[in-house]
C-alpha cells in the first residue's frame, strides 16, 4: 500500500500542532497553575497555610487552593504521592512520627537529621524554618505557681501532692509523661489522668488538677491565665515548624518557592501564638489573621529598607 507525500505531510503537520498545543498547556499550567496547599485540623496549621497561600498569591499571581486533611499520616502520605502541593510540618513530628527516630531536645539537630533523611528519599523538600518552636510543655495556674515560687519543672519534684491532667497521647508517648517522669525524677499523687484537649485548660483554671500539658503556641494558656514552665533540663523535643514541599511539583514555580523562603524566620513563638490567640479566642477568621499579619510583616520590612 502506497502513502501519499500529502498525507505524510498532513501527519507531520498535526503531530507539530499537537506538539505546540502541549507546550502551550505546560507553559500556561507552569504560569497560571494552581498550587495546592493542605492543613491539618488544628488552627495553627490553618493560619501556616493561609499565609503561605497568601505569599505565593501576592508575590507570584499563582493560583493557591486550601485543603484541609487532618492527620500527619493523611497530610505527609498526599504530599509524597503528589496529591499536594505544600503543607506545613515541624521537624519533631517528622523524626518521631514519620521517621521513627529518637526525639531531638536541640532544634538544629532535628532539622539536621530531618533535612539528611528526606535528602536521602528524593521526593520531598524541608524549606527553612518559620521562626517558632511548637513544642510540648508543662503549665499551671499563675498565681498557684507564683505562691508555690515554680517557675521550672525541675520545681515540681517537691509538690508530690499535685494532681495532673495531660491528653492520653501524652501520658503514652515517649516524648511525653513516660519520658518526662523518668528524665526529672516527676512523680505525681497519682498516675496523671486522662483530659480532652478542650477540657484541660478550664480543670487546670478551676483547680481539678494543678498541672497539665500543653502547646508552646496554644492561646488557651493565656485566656485561662496559666504560665508555662521552662524546660531547665531540655527533654522535650524541638518541633520547629517548616514548609514541606513536594520537589518535582514545586520546581515548576520558582517563584513561589522564592515567597516561600521569605516566610523564614519571620514567625516567631509569641507571634504564632497571638495568631491562634485572634482566631480561637478573639474569632478573627484565618484569613483576615494571615492578612493582618503579612500586612504587618510588609510594613516592617518597609521600615528597614
């Protein structure tokens, strides 16, 4: 069967056409695409991925979708598959959770050990640190602890007495009150009980247990006028709070990339907890709290310049 040169010709053509159609897609996914960026269920990682997405937005054009995912396992499980784009992460969470490595208290050690294990994998990118420190910590009521003179933990050794109240993760985890008891010598009237996240502030304030656990960031330990015990011998692990991102996703948006690592080091532990402060306790909405804050940011590095 004899082809024709003008149907050959017609082929090449098309295969051309099709060829310069494509490139035009990728050039205008590349320019116009849509990044997506995932939370877990917790405020704070709602407003960590508000103001990226607003970085990327104000900076590039780029087009940000929010989602919402919940666990750790769910977030980093979408993120390595491609599912999405960014999420943001802390580096204690990683080594324990993830990689099932021994905690590390000093924080450049965990982003060190972090940063070596997803180097090794390929897949996924750890960008440079916002600036705050979400760990756990051990907090009480003010004025029961400034007559009791406890500032640290190391303090609590001699209140045998006191009565605890931690979430059941921390009574089991080994970064938690397992841990802690054995590193401080801690031993409380009885085996710390169980309390909801959303319980342990208000029993703490109304003297059902005199200590409890908690986060760094969380705005409850204000509204309730608790104070947080300094870590004097260093146990609890460092989570320092990162953008994750996907590689081979996110090479195809330098620029938002760039916007990403202005964020580095601009949040620090008091800011991210006046953040989560406006959205829990005052009811600014995630995005006007990430807009104030940017907006601010802004001004600042105005002034500098």
């Amino acid at each position: 069967m004899r082809i024709s040169n003008r149907f050959l010709m017609g082929i090449a053509i098309f295969l051309i056409v099709l060829a310069a159609i494509a490139l035009f897609v990728l050039r205008a996914i590349t320019v116009h695409g849509e990044i997506i960026i995932a939370s877990k269920n917790f405020t704070e990682s709602r407003v960590l991925v508000e103001i990226m997405a607003q970085t990327i937005e104000n900076n590039t054009g780029l087009a940000v979708n929010r989602r919402e995912l919940g666990s750790t396992s769910l977030c980093y499980d979408a993120l390595h598959s491609g599912t999405i784009s960014i999420y943001p992460e802390y580096t204690g969470t990683l080594l324990t959770d993830v990689f099932k490595m021994p905690p590390a208290a000093e924080a450049m050690d965990a982003f060190t050990k972090v940063k070596e294990r997803l180097n090794a994998a390929g897949v996924l990118e750890m960008l440079p640190p916002f600036g705050f420190n979400d760990t756990y910590v051990l907090v009480m009521k003010a004025d029961v602890a400034q007559k009791k003179r406890i500032s640290k933990i190391s303090d609590l050794v001699t209140y045998t007495e006191f009565k605890a109240g931690f979430t059941s993760e921390f009574n089991q985890r080994p970064d938690g009150y397992p841990g802690l008891s054995k590193h401080y010598g801690l031993r409380f009237r009885s085996q710390p009980i169980d309390l909801a996240p959303g319980h342990m502030y208000g029993a703490c304030a109304q003297g059902l247990v005199q200590v409890i656990s908690a986060f760094s960031t969380d705005a409850r330990i204000a509204k309730f006028g608790l104070i947080t015990l300094a870590d004097d011998k260093a146990f609890f692990p460092a989570y320092q709070a990162v953008p994750l991102v996907n590689k081979k996703i996110m090479r195809a948006y330098p620029a938002a990339l760039v916007s990403l690592e202005s964020l580095a080091g601009k949040i620090s532990d008091s800011t991210m907890l006046q953040l989560n402060y406006q959205v829990d306790i005052k009811g600014l909405p995630v995005k006007e709290a990430a807009r104030r804050f940017l907006a601010q940011l802004k001004k600042n590095s105005l002034r500098k310049d």
